[in-house]
C-alpha cells in the first residue's frame, strides 16, 4: 500500500458497506485551523443558506462547486482524498470534484436530514454512473447520537436508486422502502471525532437527527465524480474538469485571505434547490 491509499480490505469494505470510517484522517493543528476559518470567514455566513426540516429546525449550510486555492479546496484537492477516491470509483478516468458544502448544525437549532441517497438528488442533473460517485465527510467537531451524527444502513448502496419525495423543504427517500431497508440491513450511528472522515457511497442511504445538544456539529463534505461520468442537466462545470491535487502539506501552509471569491452557490441557480423551495 502507498502512501494516502486504502488497503484492499479497506476498499472491500467500502464495497460491501458502502462507506468505509478513516479515524485521525487530518489532524488537530488542520481541524483547528479549518473550523478557526470556517467561523470567522464572512463569505461562509453570507452564503449560507437555510433549509427547514419537518419540525422547522434549521439546517445551515454553505455550498460551492471549484475548489479554490483556499484552505478548504487544498483540503478537497489533497493527495489524501483524491488518492483515496480514485481507488473507489468504478473507474480509471481522473477524479472530478462536482460540490463541497460546509455543514453547519448549530446546538439546539439545527435541523435533521431525512432518510436519502445523494443520488437521489443527483439523478435530477443526469450523472450517468451513480458508482462514479462518491462523498468524503471530514467532522470539524465531533459527531454523535446527541449532536445529530449521521446514520448510515449497511449494504443499502447495493439497492440501487430509491424513489424521493418531498419531506418538509427536503427531498427525502421513499419511507416503504427505507422501512424495508431497515427490517434487511444493520442501521449504524456515524460517531466519530473531529479529524476523521467517512467516505460514503452516493446511493447509501443516510440521515441524521436535529442537534438537541449544546454542541456544535460542524463538519466539511465533498462530492465527486469520474471524468467519464457525464451529467447532461447541470450546469455547472468543475464536475469535468479533472482536479488538481495539491500535497496534504498545502492546509497547514496556506495563509488566510478571504473566502469571498468563491463560486458559492445561488438558490436561483440550481434546478434542484428551486424544486425544494429553497428560492422563497
């Protein structure tokens, strides 16, 4: 095995789960630094938009589609990941970076995420090859059952696409099946600390719980998808373009300037985000 790679357990693992848990993925002095910036930039608060669950919590978060030369696309563009990602795409063309959105699920207030698959929402921009693509989660601040960690169903990658609805101002999975899925297949809790990373199938089904606790849930997650795998309904373009890595060592080097010139996405721009409501 090299260095930033998984071992061919570890990628059985994937395959057979559909996501697979990395313990200490970045390291203290990184996560610090990462959340410093993510609470302090202004460009991260006023992009940030706001999605109400069906009791009308509030989910936060802050969506972007290049990664820039910012601390946040070195970490989208590190060797660690796309090293990693590559090895799990069914594959061989480069490694393209379709969003990263910064996941804000403030104490007491911040809302749950229905039961759904990522492709679920992406079927809607047309990606061809749901196995060419995959989401990287890396926690900002621990994560568990009273924060609203993510819940993850074992397997459930394997059912292919599930039917969405509408589940408050959220696109959530067709909860026969999911119900179904559960009565199968092991449901597991996402605990995790802050510096680890879940990287996780794009038809896994997951969810998490309102943040009822008086912490933060703060955590990073970046999509991405092969070269080969078209979307022929989105139109937005670092989805590809193939990425260009940079070493692990670019987020500890990199010296803070504002985030502002980031392409963050519009509500008005996105067909998905105007079918939710999300424009009001």
């Amino acid at each position: 095995m090299k260095l930033n790679e998984f071992t061919q357990a570890q990628i059985n693992s994937y395959h057979k789960d559909g996501y697979i848990i990395i313990k200490n993925f970045c390291s203290k002095q990184e996560v610090d630094k990462m959340y410093g910036i993510a609470i302090q930039d202004d460009a991260m608060a006023k992009n940030a938009l706001d999605l109400n669950d069906q009791t009308g919590k509030k989910t936060k978060l802050s969506l972007w589609f290049t990664p820039g030369n910012d601390i946040f696309g070195y970490l989208t563009r590190s060797e660690r990941i796309i090293n990693r990602v590559a090895q799990l795409l069914d594959s061989s063309a480069p490694v393209c970076h379709f969003h990263s959105k910064l996941m804000q699920k403030e104490p007491k207030v911040g809302g749950a995420w229905e039961w759904h698959q990522d492709y679920g929402y992406w079927y809607k921009n047309q990606f061809m090859f749901p196995d060419q693509l995959i989401s990287v989660m890396v926690a900002l601040t621990p994560a568990n059952k009273q924060n609203g960690c993510i819940q993850v169903i074992k397997g459930s990658h394997k059912l292919g696409r599930v039917n969405h609805g509408f589940a408050g101002e959220q696109v959530g999975a067709d909860m026969t099946m999911v119900d179904n899925a559960l009565k199968t297949m092991d449901l597991e809790y996402v605990e995790i600390e802050a510096g680890d990373a879940l990287f996780f199938h794009s038809n896994l089904l997951h969810r998490s719980e309102a943040n009822l606790s008086d912490k933060p849930r703060w955590s990073i997650i970046s999509c991405y998808s092969s070269q080969s795998n078209l979307a022929y309904n989105e139109t937005s373009t670092s989805w590809k373009e193939a990425i260009e890595v940079v070493p692990d060592e670019a987020i500890m080097n990199w010296e803070h300037e504002s985030l502002g010139n980031a392409d963050f996405l519009k509500k008005e721009n996105d067909p998905a985000l105007k079918e939710t409501g999300w424009e009001q």
